[in-house]
C-alpha cells in the first residue's frame, strides 16, 4: 500500500483524488449522469405542484372586507324591502275594486264629453262643441249653449240647503213635477226616480207650446242640484236623444 501525503493531494488533479484513470473514470461519469436525473426530477416535481397559468389568490384586507359585508347588508335590505313592498301591494289590490271606465251615453260616442266640477262635487256629459259659460249667481254654475241655436242650452245649478236634508225631503216626485209644470207655465209629461252610487234622484220632463224641459233635481252633501235641459218645442224631436243622454248622465257625486 502507498500512502499518499499531503503534498501530493494537494498537488495532485481532481482525476488522481477520485482515481478517474480507467475504472474511476467511468464511476465519475456515472455519478454525474446520476447528479443530472436527479435535479431533473426535482425540477418536475417543483413545477407540477405549481401550475404556470395558476391566478394567484389575493386575500382582502380588512377595509376591503368592511366594504364587502356593507354592500351584503345593503343588498339583503334592499331585497327584504322590495319583497315586503310587493307583499303589501299584493294584498291591497285583492281589496280594491277595479277602476271602471265612464262611458259616454249610448249612441253618443264623439257627440258628448265627460265634465266634472270637483268643488260642486258632480259630473255630466255635455254636448260637444257647444259654448261654455261659467256661473252666473242663481241662474247657473255652468251652462252649455248650442252655437246654431242659443235657445238649446243645458245648466247646472247647485243651492245650500240644511245639513242632513235628502232628495225625499222635496215630496213625492210626482207632487214635485206637478208643482214645476205649474210655476213654469207648462204640463208635466212625466216623472220618476232613481237611485245612482246610492244617491236618489228626481227625473222630470215638462212641455209647453214654445219649449220642452228635461230635468233632475237632487239633494245631496247639503246641496239641491238641478240640471235642466232646454229646447224649442219644435226642435225637441231632434235633439231629445241628445239631451235626455246628458241629463240622464248627471250624478251629484264624484
């Protein structure tokens, strides 16, 4: 055996140290190859845990999360309001009647139109196109007046009377009709009653050589209303269907 001495590992090459002449070399070059499978698969095993195209997870911060559970709240208050507002409306349309549309008299479709006084509180047809007046004390609240022929006119008036007082407390509807016919010099034709939306009134038709008279008294919310058709008895013919329609449609109540 030879001992080797300092000097000479230290002089000596990496080749005389792992004895690569011959046999040592090919140990040397096994290693190596061993070294390079081995950081191969390290790098495998590094990059399958990793995914290249992997998002990376951002965790909020708290100011971040502050912001997030505000905008849940508000949404789940939102939501919440909604589905009780929508609740609520379900319930109350199931106890309101449908609205009904006011139709105008039959056959006067494009020949009348709807007018309602909100401070007097009633609603008529009235003629279209005829002149409008509006409230001449004791005469009228509002009369309509045929352009061709002024004689053809309608009117409302309305009265104050004693509080509670109702369309019975005028009489008997034909005592009334008898009464009118006599103050205005003419005959009675004819007189009924009615009830409409609860309220009672009066329908009286009177005639005379020069002019024919269609009218509806009734008292209600302290007030008489009259709504009086005109006409020249020669005319009433031709416009009885129009003013018996107007007439017919007057409701002392809105």
């Amino acid at each position: 055996m030879v001992e080797m001495t300092g000097a000479a590992f230290v002089g000596g090459s990496a080749a005389n140290v792992w004895g690569c002449g011959g046999i040592g070399a090919r140990i040397c070059r096994e290693k190596t190859r061993h070294d390079q499978r081995t950081l191969h698969a390290l790098r495998m095993a590094t990059t399958a845990q990793k995914p290249q195209n992997e998002t990376p997870r951002v965790v909020p911060d708290a100011s971040e999360k502050l912001e997030l559970s505000r905008r849940e709240v508000l949404h789940q208050a939102v939501t919440t309001t909604f589905s009780g507002a929508l609740a609520a409306a379900l319930v109350i349309s199931s106890d309101v009647e449908p609205a009904v549309a006011v139709l105008p008299p039959s056959g006067l479709g494009g020949l009348v139109e709807m007018y309602k006084d909100i401070p007097k509180g009633f609603s008529i047809f009235r003629p279209s196109g005829w002149n409008q007046f509006d409230t001449l004390p004791g005469e009228y609240d509002v009369k309509w007046q045929d352009v061709i022929n002024p004689i053809e006119m309608i009117t409302v008036l309305t009265t104050p009377v004693s509080k509670g007082k109702t369309t019975a407390d005028l009489g008997n509807v034909e005592d009334v009709g008898k009464k009118l016919a006599e103050s205005r010099g003419g005959s009675l034709i004819s007189a009924s009653s009615k009830t409409v939306e609860n309220v009672e009134i009066y329908v009286i038709e009177l005639a005379s050589e020069r002019k024919h008279q269609y009218l509806a008294l009734s008292v209600a919310k302290s007030k008489l209303y009259s709504a009086t058709a005109n006409c020249p008895a020669n005319r009433w013919n031709k416009r009885e269907k129009l003013l018996r329609g107007c007439i017919d449609s007057f409701i002392p109540k809105l």
